[in-house]
C-alpha cells in the first residue's frame, strides 16, 4: 500500500511537498475509512482538494509518472509529470515514494535531470531502520552491503542497464525475485487523467473488459444505475467494440454499439472497471479530476467499495487516490483523508487546528476556514 509521496522541484513544487496516506494509530479500534496494519493506520481513499493551479492534478501525474517508469512502461525522458519547476530547470527533480509490500516497508528515490536518471535508489525497512537494496548513481550500481538484498544488486548488475530505464525493471527482466515482487505491485496500479487520450483509455478499459467475471460485475453494476441500460456485451462481431443493452416500451431490448453509448456512461464505465480490477488485485487506483463527469451520489458509491473493503493481507489492499472538486464528499471521510493543496504546500484536514466534534467540513472548507481555496 501506499504510505506517502514527497516531490521537490517538481512543477509548481519549488521545496519539498509531501503527502502522507498514513497517521500512527492512536487506540486499538478499527475507524471506518483505514486499514490498521501493525501502529499504521492507513487511508483506503486519499481524496486531494484545492484551488485551481494548486497542484493537485501535477500530484497525480508526477505519482502515476513514477509508477509507470517502474513498471517499465514510461522511460526517464517520457516522464512529463516530473519537470523541474521553473525557476530551477537545471537542478535535479526529486520524488519519493513510501510503500508497504508484503509486509515490509520499501523507501523509493527517483532523481532526474534533463531526462535522465541522476540517481535511484530503493531501500527495505529492517527493524527501525532502512537498508540499501541498491542504488544507482549517473549509470553506476553502487554495491550494497545488505546481505539480504545482494541478490537484488547482482541481478542488477548483470543486466543491461541504461539512464532511461528503472533498475527495478531491469532487475525484474534478470530473474530477481525480490525485483518481480516490486514490479509486479506497480505493474497493477492504474492511473486515469484528463491529458490521457480517450481512445488509449477506451482500450485498457476494454482489455479488461475481456476477463468474463470482470464484464459480469461492471454489467451488473451498471444496471443498478439509473442508466436505462440493462447490461453490456462484448461485440461478437468488433474485437474492439462494446453494446450496450436498453430495455423498449414493448418488452424488446434494443443494442446500442459502443460510439453511440454516451460520454458520461463511458465515464462511469471506465472508472467502474478501474475500481473493480484494482480491488480484485489489491492494488492503488489514481484519478485526476475523478468527480468532473460523475454525479455526486455515484461518487459516494465508488467511495463506499473502498470504505467497506476489509481484507488487508501482509499489505496489499485497494486503495483510491484522486483529485475532486466537490467539497460535499468531505463530510464522508476521516480527517486524515481529506488533503488540501494551498500553492506549493501539502496537508491534511488533521493537521488544521481548531476543528470540533460535528464540524460540517465542506461547509467550513467552501467558508475558507482550512485554507486552499481560490483568493476571490
């Protein structure tokens, strides 16, 4: 699971801006809205909030940046959420990444410069401290002296390594298995933004869609919605096509092909079929400006999949992280699940002080009382 995310000199984040997806618990009950794993309790959904300009959507795609150059998809040159802010295009663009995978805390360090890998480095917490597993300086593995992840950095090593290319995927590529483990857990994350094209998107989302019991469960969902759509079925005769079927006042039931089927159910669609694969694998969903084509009852529902998901095994659970608009989603969540995004800094609702018990938290937002909102 994912437990925070740093940038420095990244897009509008001039210093260091971090968020955290965790907070230590404090009793031994479970909350609604957090997985407890050992003292962590971590969100299930981390919804980010903030004027226009602040840096919400950069978060998202410098995070879905990094997870597609560890899962080999992305090279450090086609990594255009991590551009170093404007005022210091010759320095290097850090990010930094905290995650729980198999039950072991793991510390990742990308920096780049001019599209190049200047240095990365993963790190495995042991006890109260985190361990080198390898890292890469200008192209040069530098040895590591961990007993337990030597066969990480040999494996590394021996593979074919680049300044454009993660060691983590390299290393995956060499037989590590240490490495499989890491790539596969980013290989599954998902990440949706309005600058994706849309038929790029339409065509992950029906490549799932193949999996039957996948098309079983986003079928059945949609019909629940008041769509008019009873189901949706693969084209038989269009490998790359959808119908969708409406019930006629005269009993019949009518087809409707995937180019006529609106915009906003192919949101739905699109996002439904995210949340569902990513709960079935156990993996972070990333949306940017999740809530611009929903309604805000339909937001609720995505919510409440990840809400009441309870399974958490050596730390892999569905988690959600998205940017929105809306402020009446705020009165759904815990405190540490409500991020606020003011210019280049980064908090949480459970930061701000002066909050009490029964507070209307959209209502105080939309008033100004926690900051990040537009300067009218």
């Amino acid at each position: 699971m994912l437990l925070s995310f740093a940038l420095t000199n990244c897009r509008n984040f001039n210093t260091r801006a971090q968020l955290d997806f965790h907070t230590r618990a404090t009793g031994a009950e479970d909350i609604d809205g957090l997985f407890r794993f050992g003292d962590l309790q971590i969100n299930r959904a981390t919804f980010l909030w903030g004027a226009n300009g602040a840096g919400r959507s950069n978060f998202i795609e410098a995070l879905g940046d990094l997870v597609q150059f560890i899962a080999g998809r992305k090279s450090a040159s086609q990594l255009t959420g991590l551009q170093p802010h404007s005022l210091h295009p010759d320095l290097p663009t850090q990010a930094e990444l905290l995650f729980l995978l198999d039950g072991t805390t793991y510390r990742y360090t990308l920096q780049l410069q001019h599209g190049e890998v200047v240095q990365e480095v993963l790190s495995a917490k042991h006890s109260r401290q985190f361990s080198t597993v390898f890292e890469v300086n200008h192209g040069a593995v530098k040895p590591t002296r961990n007993r337990h992840q030597g066969k990480f950095a040999s494996a590394a090593a021996e593979s074919q390594l680049d300044t454009g290319t993660s060691l983590i995927t390299l290393a995956n590529k060499s037989g590590s298995e240490q490495a499989a483990q890491v790539f596969r857990y980013f290989y599954v994350i998902q990440c949706f933004t309005p600058r994706q094209h849309p038929e790029q998107v339409w065509s992950q989302t029906l490549a799932k869609l193949q999996q039957p019991h996948v098309l079983a469960a986003a079928s059945k969902s949609l019909s629940c919605m008041d769509l008019g759509l009873t189901s949706i079925e693969l084209d038989p005769h269009n490998p790359t096509g959808l119908i969708a079927n409406l019930p006629m006042d005269d009993g019949q039931t009518a087809q409707l092909p995937y180019p006529q089927i609106g915009g906003g159910a192919i949101s739905i669609l699109t996002y439904l079929v995210g949340l569902i694969t990513t709960i079935e694998t156990n993996s972070p969903l990333l949306i940017d400006d999740m809530d611009n084509r929903l309604h805000p009852l339909l937001m609720q529902m995505y919510l409440k999949l990840y809400q009441e998901h309870r399974s958490l095994e050596d730390g892999h659970a569905p988690q959600l992280v998205a940017s929105v608009r809306h402020a009446e989603l705020m009165d759904k969540l815990e405190r540490q699940q409500i991020a606020l995004f003011d210019n280049d800094e980064i908090y949480t609702l459970n930061s701000v002080t002066g909050i009490r018990a029964g507070d209307c938290y959209s209502s105080k937002y939309l008033a100004g009382a926690y900051g990040a909102v537009p300067n009218l």
